[in-house]
C-alpha cells in the first residue's frame, strides 16, 4: 500500500510538471474532456471504492480546490469526515470485556425466595439477610434479581434514581455538573475537555482542552472556575461529579473553601449526572463529529464558539426554549426581517430580528 501511495504521489508530481509546459488552452479544453468523461462514468459507477492510497492523495488534493468546487466530487466534506472516524475506530478498537462472572443459580433462587416470603423487605434489607447467611454479593445484584423475578419495591422504599432525580430538582438553583469528556484530532492524537455547567440556568463553561489531564491540571481548572464566577461563587450550593481519579481531595478542597459541596455521583451511573451528559451529546452531534479537528488551538477555538452559541442562542426545553442568558421576562416581538449568521465554523445556523 505505501508503495502505492508513492507511486502515485510520483506520478502526480510528473503530471504537474508536463501540465507547467501546456498553454491555458489546452488546459482548458482538457478539463473540458476530463469533465465529460467523469460524467459519463458516473452514469455506469454507482459508487466508486477506492483504495486509502487513492482516499489519502485525493484528500490532500480537495484542499487546493476552491470551496464551491469541493461539493461536486466524488469525496465530499462528508466522506472525509467519515474516513476520519474510521481511522479513530481502527487505532482505539480493543477487546471486549469479559465482564463479571454469572450469579451462582442457587444464590439467585434464595434472593427470588427471600424477596416472594417476606413482601415488606427491600432489596437492602434481603442483601443484609444473605450476609449473615455467608453469601456476599452486591446490593445491585439483589435489587436487578427482584426486579427481573417481578418483585417491584416494597412499600416505603424509593429507587436510588428517584432520590437521585429529587436532589437535582432540589438543588438545581444552586448546582454546579462537571464532566471530562475526549475528542480524537486528524492526527488521532486524543485531547481530553473539562466543562461544568450551571444547571439551573444551563449556562456551560468550557474550562480547558489537554492531551495528559492531571489531577493538578484538573484542580487549577477548578480554581480558574471559581475566578470567573466571582461573587456569584457564593449562590451556589453543591457540584456534582464522577469518581475519575483526576477529581482528586484537591480539586474538592477549591469548592469547598466556597463553601460548595461536592457530590459523587455512584460508580459507572452516568444517569446521576444528566445535565453534563446531555451536554456532551450535543456538543459532539453539532460540532466536534462533524469538523476535523486539527489540534489542541483549534478544538479550544471551536470548542469555546460552541459555548458562546450554547449560552447566548441555543433554547433549551428545561428553560422553556430559552438560551441560559435570555431573560425569562423579556417577551420578543415578531420582526419582518431575520438574519442568518453562521456560528461554529458555519456549521450552526443563528437567526436574528432586523428592525
């Protein structure tokens, strides 16, 4: 394949040079001819497969072209895009987990048994039954047993999810999501962002792009979040995060010394944290999978455009359509006139009032 590749660099260096020798007419009536004749093989070739020597040399080549020539080959924006995930997926693929060994059938009969004899137990209550009987297995296993035999909860017991969902809706005017999320370069180098949200607003800050996340890089993000936020640091109440060795005490202590405490969200529940989750669905569907990005400089460009979008245009349902910085009591008039503006490197479209 790579001496394909150079074969066909090679040749293509010599085409330029005879192509230097011609006059501006007969270029002109080649690429007349060259035109036809790929129009007429698009009529008999469906779908052209070429070889990655072929998608590399006419990747390189689509960037010379002038951009309103660039849609009407057979490599679109698209289909470099697609190559590029391709290449991610090839360099992070591994194998899959075995995941954990299989409940013994005997230990699962006895929780489906304790759970039919006694309706009022909860599923910690039967978990502490089966410890003193010599059987250790997770309070986890006990309530997905239960409920796969059709046990429901007992009376007076709430599923962690539902006091989860309370306590964001409790604290929501004071709570701060934070999440690490990664994003693959064109050059498959990783790059690794920490964003925290305001939930109650939805207002996003992006606090910093790297390739080695640290747990000191992480703290001094935390400090710089605490800058930004000033005298408003102080209305709120509780943050809540993952249990990724980055967050280490340090990076607890910066929120704690303003009086915010930091909520741990269980192990691998990312559902207890939906506000910077769903932050990260978006900002990957609107932006990141869909532009090729270049290097640390340029993701931190595309990525804090992207916020300012997300906090000054883009409606949020838990807001009632409103951007994080609309006011809610401002109520806008219908305009004869709307703008467009392209925003996060013309991939998002924003409309305007104009007089």
């Amino acid at each position: 394949m790579l001496v394909r590749l150079l074969y066909l660099i090679a040749t293509r260096i010599f085409a330029w040079l005879v192509l230097l020798s011609r006059s501006s007419a007969a270029k002109n009536a080649e690429i007349l001819v060259l035109r036809h004749e790929v129009a007429v093989l698009r009529l008999q070739v469906a779908t052209p497969r070429p070889a990655w020597p072929d998608r590399a040399l006419l990747a390189v080549l689509a960037r010379l072209l002038p951009r309103p020539l660039r849609g009407d080959r057979i490599v679109s924006p698209r289909t470099l895009l697609a190559w590029h995930q391709r290449l991610i997926k090839q360099k992070w693929t591994q194998p899959p987990s075995p995941g954990r060994a299989p409940l013994p059938e005997e230990i699962h009969d006895l929780i489906v048994r304790l759970g039919a004899e006694n309706p009022r137990w909860g599923f910690r209550r039967v978990h502490g039954e089966l410890r003193r009987l010599g059987h250790k297995v997770s309070p986890a296993t006990v309530r997905r047993v239960l409920r796969a035999a059709g046990l429901g909860p007992a009376p007076r017991r709430h599923p962690a999810r539902h006091e989860w969902t309370a306590f964001l809706k409790a604290q929501a005017h004071g709570l701060l999501a934070t999440n690490l999320f990664h994003i693959d370069t064109i050059g498959l180098q990783r790059l690794y962002v920490l964003s925290v949200m305001e939930v109650r607003t939805r207002t996003v800050h992006m606090l910093g792009v790297t390739a080695h996340p640290t747990a000191v890089w992480a703290t001094q993000q935390a400090r710089q979040l605490l800058w930004q936020l000033g005298d408003r640091a102080t209305d709120f109440t509780h943050l809540i995060r993952d249990r990724d060795a980055k967050f280490t005490a340090a990076f607890d202590a910066v929120f704690a010394s303003e009086g915010i405490t930091v909520a741990k969200t269980p192990p691998r529940s990312p559902n207890c944290n939906p506000h910077a989750e769903r932050f990260i669905r978006s900002v990957r569907d609107e932006c990141t999978n869909r532009l090729l990005i270049f290097d640390r400089g340029h993701a931190e460009r595309v990525l804090h455009d992207y916020a300012r979008h997300f906090n000054a245009h883009r409606p949020h349902q838990g807001r009632n359509q409103l951007a994080p910085l609309d006011d809610p009591d401002v109520i806008p008039l219908p305009a004869a006139h709307i703008a467009r503006r392209r925003a996060v490197a013309s991939l998002i479209n924003e409309y305007r009032r104009v007089g």
